[in-house]
C-alpha cells in the first residue's frame, strides 16, 4: 500500500518567521521526496499565515509550494486541504488551479485503508473558550468575509499578516509553544475522549493548531496524534495501512 501522509502548520508567509523562505523550499523538498510513492497528502490547516483569496486576486508569493502541489494532483496523488484559523478565506483558486479537495466544514471523518479517520484542524474544538468562538465565529460569517473583501488587497492583506505576526509574537514572548498541558487539561484530548464515547467506531483522531507533538493511546483501538509544525519541528504523521507513526523530515536523508 502506498502511504498518506499528514502535515499542519507551516504559516508560511508569516512576518514572524525569519527563515520563511527556507522554510517553504524545505516544506517544498518533502513533498518532493514523497512524490513518487504517496497515495494521498493531507495539509491540516494553518500552511499559510494568512491567506485571503479575492475575487480576481490571490496573494502573491508560495510559487514552489503551489507548483509542486500542482505538479503532485496531476499525477493523481489526493491533496486534501484544510482550512484552519489563519487561512481560512478560500475560493476556489486551489480546487481550480492546483487540483487541492478543500475540507471548509470543522472536521471530517473518513475512512482510510479500513481504518476511520477523524480529521481536523483544531480550533474551535472542546468546550471553553468562549471569547476565541465568538471570534471564529465572526472570521466565518459570510457578511464580515464580504465586508473584509472590500478593502482593497494593499490593506486587507497589511492587516492580515500583521495580525498573525502580533499573535506569533504574544506567543514567542510568552514562552513558545505551551508543553503538554495533561490529560485532564489538554482541550484537544478531551474533546477526542468525548467524542469517542458515542463515536467508538473511531480509530484515529489527527490534529494540528497546537504545534505540539502528540502520539497518545485513547483506548485499545483509537490514538490521537498532534501533529507539531513546520516550523521549528518539521514532523509529519505517516499511515502505511498498518502503521501510523508521528516522523521528523530531515533534509538529505533517505526518502519518509
């Protein structure tokens, strides 16, 4: 069976980030290495920083990203996109253009090799947090995304981008990435436990958004992986059909 990989986080763009370009071409040399024997690719939302697609307009920049995506559809490998909270503003550029399936809805349960997936970005997910819902729900309301889209590219992308870098920024002064909260504290954690309890058909439950590397035992027949990033860590999740394993991509070494 060929492999399907997962992958989440990149923020590529993000003003915050000094070695964004590198970062691309390295995002760029893994797709590359995997080209040959993947049977799908799953990006788990957050690739972008910011991404909002106008009507007539795209962002510029992530040429060797797209190209190679592109390049990977039209051989017939399954790129799957999810939204997440930073480049959630999709049209149809990356259906029509580069060949992506776009998952806009919150999650999604599919089946893989006999197996059930639960997929997702991530935020939104568990109980709390009410004052980041009520801002979620706001960047998906359809009125305030036409509202956004009628600021011209020149400022609506500024915002954007500053934005997420003065979020990147409060997290980085704040100490990074939060570690591992428990499992009586970890949001994500106990919202697959929750889920599992009247969903058991589930085997694996796979997460972006807290940039934490995760590989956790729900129950004899369910794991729950969080994936890491692409920035800092470089770690993907890999399923054979029999395995599902949490990886690190090192440039220059035997193809994942």
């Amino acid at each position: 069976m060929k492999p399907i990989y997962f992958i989440s986080d990149a923020h590529l763009g993000s003003w915050a980030i000094q070695h964004r370009r590198q970062q691309e071409r390295r995002l760029v040399s893994f797709l590359d290495s995997i080209k040959n024997h993947a049977a799908a690719i799953y990006l788990l939302g957050d690739i972008f920083d910011f991404w909002h697609e106008y009507r007539f307009t795209v962002p510029k920049g992530y040429t060797r990203l797209l190209g190679k995506i592109s390049e990977l559809t039209d051989s017939g490998i399954e790129v799957h996109f999810f939204t997440g909270n930073h480049d959630l503003w999709v049209r149809d550029y990356f259906e029509r253009e580069c060949g992506m399936i776009v998952h806009r809805e919150m999650s999604c349960t599919t089946e893989l090799y006999g197996k059930l997936f639960y997929l997702a970005h991530g935020d939104g997910l568990g109980s709390g947090d009410r004052k980041y819902k009520l801002l979620r729900s706001i960047f998906h309301n359809r009125t305030c995304q036409r509202l956004f889209a009628a600021l011209h590219p020149r400022w609506g992308m500024w915002f954007g981008l500053k934005w997420a870098e003065k979020s990147r920024t409060g997290h980085e002064n704040a100490g990074g990435v939060v570690p591992f909260l428990g499992a009586d504290k970890e949001k994500l954690l106990l919202f697959a436990k929750d889920y599992l309890k009247s969903h058991p058909d589930i085997n694996y439950f796979v997460f972006g958004h807290r940039h934490l590397q995760l590989d956790h035992t729900l129950s004899d027949d369910c794991r729950l992986l969080i994936l890491g990033d692409w920035i800092t860590q470089f770690t993907y999740a890999k399923y054979d059909g029999n395995r599902l394993t949490l990886e690190n991509y090192v440039e220059g070494e035997s193809n994942p």
